[in-house]
C-alpha cells in the first residue's frame, strides 16, 4: 500500500482492500474447486456424469450471495467517493494549469510556481485547467484523481492533507510524446509556515541575486517550465528544434506563409515565447507550443537567453 496523507485515503483504501479481499477469496476457493473437481470426477473415478437439472435452491444461492457481495464493494466505494464529489465552499483556491508537459500552479495572491504548496489539514480547492489536450491530476499519496478537459469550465477537484511531507504528483493521461516527464511534486506545509510562503510576494517577481549565475538559473527554468521536453540540449529532435548550437545562427522559418531568414537573437527568441507561432521554424509544425505570456517575465527570459547564449556554437 502506498502511504496515505489525505482525508481521503481511508475511503478508498476501505473499498481497495474488501475488493482485493473478495477477489483473493474466490481466486482460491475457484482455483481448489477446480483442482478437486479434476480428481474426484475423473473418468477413472467416477465414469458416468450424473445429470443435474432445474435446481432452484442452486440458482437462488448464486444470485443472492453475489448481489450481497457486489453490494457491499458498492457501499463501500460510494461512501469513500461522495467526500471527493463535494469540495467545502472554504478553503485555499489553487489553479492547476496543464499544457504538454508540466503542471503549473496559481494562487488567488498572484503567486505561480511549478509545485504545488499547501497547508496541512486545510481543504484545498484546485481549479483544474487544461491548456492543450486531455491531463488528468494524480496524487497517489492523497488519493486524488481527476481528468483534466481543455475547454471544462469549473472543473475541480479538492483534499485536505494530513501530514507534513513531499507528494509525487502524476499526468496520468497519455498527453503525447513526453507525457512521462510531465510529473511534479506537492509540498505540504505546516500552517504558519505555508502562510510565510504565501505572503512572500517577492518570488512572485523573482528577482536575481546580484551576481547569481544568470545561465545556470536560465538552465534551471527550462527544465521547470518544460521546455526541455520539446527541445533538446544535446542536438537531438524532439518535437520542436534543439537549443544546441542554434545562438546566432541564421534561421529558416515561416512567417504569414513567405519563407525567409532571421537571426537567433534576443528579438526571435522573446517572439518564439510570446507568439510561438508567428514565425514558425522550417520543418516544424505550428500550435505545438503555447505562449508563455504572463507565465515568464522579462527577467526569465533574460536567464533564458543566457543559458542560449552558452549552447551557441
Ligand atoms: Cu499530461
């Protein structure tokens, strides 16, 4: 069993074990049957079958015992789910934003970050939204399962946790190519010191140290925003062009239908984030990326371009 941290787990760990539990009954008592079956009424030992027809006691009992069974993982399934079906109207609001392939989050504050922060045993309220194609938002530790629909309005889902910790957070819907690396990780917080991380608005415009490394933070952000799952480091092709050597290089790409050439600067790498689409790369397809307004600032792409500067060749 996995180790549960939410409301929730003792519901659906109920419903799991009798299943599991009824299950491992008739595998074995099925499996015996067979075998005492093959030997007692085996040709040598009983040559002749006996015909059996119209047994009414038999038929009422393999009625009647299985719909008390299945009844029962009902009964245990539906009270362990209805929790989850009906969110508190308090609690903290989180927006879980999907697109191929990360999970970013918003709070009502303005803050975002990449993994999800949450106090412990407070409902938390997650607005579920997805940027591109079908996601779906797995928690295993808190149970939590819930299909993310491009285009769902008012689709949420909620826990409370119980226990302090780090969390695996799952895509568990095939979304493409590199569905596996979408994957993150909830954070859950003592109270007071969830508040602190709350008010820190600093991080919401995150401002580098003087003198960080702005290339390394550059290399640091592709990997949390995703980027990495499309474009490569090391030369190869994923689904959009690789970073390696491309800084200062001529590009061919598409723009209104006209092909032509620009440069690998500053000016086409903000347009590339902000409007992947209007010049699209030669060989490349449009609408695979999304735009990033909003979701980087000026000073992350600053990093960014840094860490291009380093792959030039
Ligand atoms: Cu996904």
């Amino acid at each position: 069993m996995i180790l549960g941290a939410s409301t929730f787990v003792e519901g659906v760990d109920n419903a799991f074990i009798l299943i599991l539990a009824f299950s491992f009954f008739f595998l074995i008592a099925i499996t015996g049957l067979i075998i005492y079956f093959i030997w007692r009424y085996n040709n040598k030992r009983n040559p002749k079958a006996t015909q059996i027809k119209d047994s009414i006691s038999l038929e009422l009992t393999w009625t009647i015992i299985p719909i008390f069974l299945v009844l029962g993982m009902f009964y245990y399934g539906y009270v362990g789910w209805i929790p989850m079906k009906r969110p508190p109207e308090e609690g903290l609001k989180v927006t879980a934003n999907a697109r191929m392939w990360s999970f970013s989050f918003q709070y009502e504050n303005g803050r975002t970050s990449d993994k999800l922060y949450v106090p412990v045993d407070s409902a938390v309220i997650i607005r579920l939204n997805a940027l591109d194609v079908l996601h779906s938002f797995y928690i295993p530790a808190f149970r939590v399962k819930e299909d993310m629909v491009p285009g769902l309005t008012n689709n949420r889902t909620w826990f409370e946790a119980t226990k302090t910790g780090t969390y695996n957070l799952f895509c568990t819907e095939y979304c493409g190519l590199q569905h596996s690396y979408m994957l993150s990780e909830v954070v859950v917080m003592e109270k007071e010191e969830f508040k602190i991380w709350y008010e820190d608005t600093t991080a919401v415009a995150a401002v580098a140290p003087e003198g960080a490394n702005m290339a390394l933070l550059g290399r640091q952000l592709l990997q949390s925003k995703g980027c990495i799952a499309c474009h490569s480091l090391d030369g190869r092709d994923l689904v959009g062009p690789t970073y390696k050597d491309a800084w200062g290089t001529m590009v061919n790409v598409v723009t209104d239908g006209q092909s032509r050439q620009v440069t690998y600067d500053d000016e086409y790498v903000i347009r590339s984030i902000y409007e992947p689409d209007y010049d699209i790369h030669e060989g490349y397809r449009p609408g695979q990326m999304l735009s990033y307004e909003g979701e980087l600032s000026d000073q992350d792409i600053e990093m960014i371009i840094e860490f291009l500067k380093t792959l030039a060749p």
